[in-house]
C-alpha cells in the first residue's frame, strides 16, 4: 500500500479523540499572504503557548529568506517513516498533498498542550478532522483587509515578478478553495489581519474567550471574507 492510500485509510485513533477533547487547541487558518505565520510566532513569544510542530516528507526549503530547521518549522522525515507512523497509529490528522505528506502527530499535540494552549497554523482540511474530534477546538481565519494588500502582501514573498507570476494560479486555485470551504461552516471565527498589534490581539481574546465583542466583529469579518472570494474570483 502506498503512502497515498496508506492516508485515505487512516483512522485515527482514539487516544488522539481523547487528547483533543481534553487539550485546549488553536488552529490558525488563512490563505496564503494573510499572515498567519506571523501571528503564530508572536503568539508562542507569550508565556501559556506552544507549538504543534508538523512532520513533513518534504524537503527543508526557504522561507522568508531563512532555511527551515528541523523541531522548529517541521520534523522532517522520509516517506517510510511516514508510512511507520501511519501504522503505529501516531498521528491525529494527516493529508497528502501534491506528492508529500503533512501531519500531527499524538505526541506533538500532547507536549503542546502541556504548556497551555496548543496552536498551529493548518489549512482547512485539517481543522476539519480537528472540529470531527471535538467542536471545543477553536478555528481562526485570518484574512487580508483588501484584494490588492493581499497581492501585495504576496508579491512580497517572491524574488521577482516572474517568480511570483509562475506560482500565482496554484496560490489563487488555493485562496479560492479555501475561503470558500470556510465560509461554508459556522464555526471559524474571522479576523481581519489590517494592524497586526490589533489582530494578535483580537486573536489572544478569542482564544480566551474574554470578550463576546468578536461575535459582531466576526460577523464583519466574514462579510469581508465573501467579498475577497469574489474579487479574487473575478481576477485571473
């Protein structure tokens, strides 16, 4: 059985159900450029948080102009290990996208937790078989303000505009399937990423639950989210 297959069967267990009903878990989401990344790391620079760190078979790459390093951006490991641990039952989700598995495992969400809140930046499919173990997870959608800040935003991330054209279909095609699998269920919360003091801080109250303001807002935020699904849909 391949790693693909290997993935479509996996169960999870029920010792992962326990742990995510028991942990107080943090899910960031948003498309790519919304700034989810840099919200996490502000958030793990506050005492009581801590990161679920993902496996992954690919390689260590770039980001940001800095080389990724093993047990802070990823664990990386090779299809069999992979393939070991699906077996064993280790992981809480795991997905295989365009040749290259990503996943969490029980024991990464376990020493997470152990701090205090647990918090990782995922995309949708994975906050879903979060939400299927316990609805207590709480999801959060980041969003750029407008189209055009989110394409400069983006831009940002290339050397050159070539760079940035040659992967700009795969990173529309992605914005669209995500917004729209968010927008379809009741349980993210949105934010709108304009002042990043402002939005880490709304993300730190939602977390906490200290206000009952962000349900308005959520609102807002949402209406906002349609609106950056349609511009992006009618842009090619």
């Amino acid at each position: 059985m391949n790693l693909r297959e290997s993935i479509a069967e996996y169960r999870r267990p029920d010792a992962a159900v326990s742990l995510i009903q028991s942990a107080k878990i943090a899910l960031l989401v948003g498309i790519s450029g919304a700034g989810k990344d840099t919200i996490k790391r502000a958030l793990l620079q506050r005492p009581g948080f801590a990161d679920i760190i993902s496996h992954t078979t690919r390689q260590p790459r770039m980001n940001g102009g800095v080389m990724e390093i093993e047990g802070k951006d990823y664990h990386f490991i090779s299809p069999e290990t992979a393939h070991k641990m699906l077996e064993n039952n280790e992981f809480v989700e795991a997905k295989y996208v365009h040749g290259t598995v990503y996943g969490t495992t029980i024991a990464e969400v376990r020493r997470a937790s152990e701090v205090g809140v647990a918090v990782t930046d995922i995309d949708v499919q994975g906050v879903t078989e979060y939400k299927s173990a316990s609805p207590d997870v709480i999801a959060i959608f980041i969003v750029p303000p407008t189209y055009d800040t989110w394409i400069e935003r983006l831009q940002q991330r290339y050397a050159t505009l070539d760079e940035f054209k040659a992967e700009w279909p795969k990173r529309r095609d992605s914005a669209i399937r995500e917004l729209k699998a968010a927008l379809l269920v009741p349980y993210y919360h949105f934010v709108v990423n304009d002042n990043f003091d402002q939005t880490v801080q709304a993300v730190i109250e939602i977390i906490s639950h200290e206000s009952d303001e962000f349900h308005s807002k959520d609102d807002d935020a949402r209406l906002l989210a349609r609106q950056l699904l349609a511009d992006i849909q009618a842009r090619n």
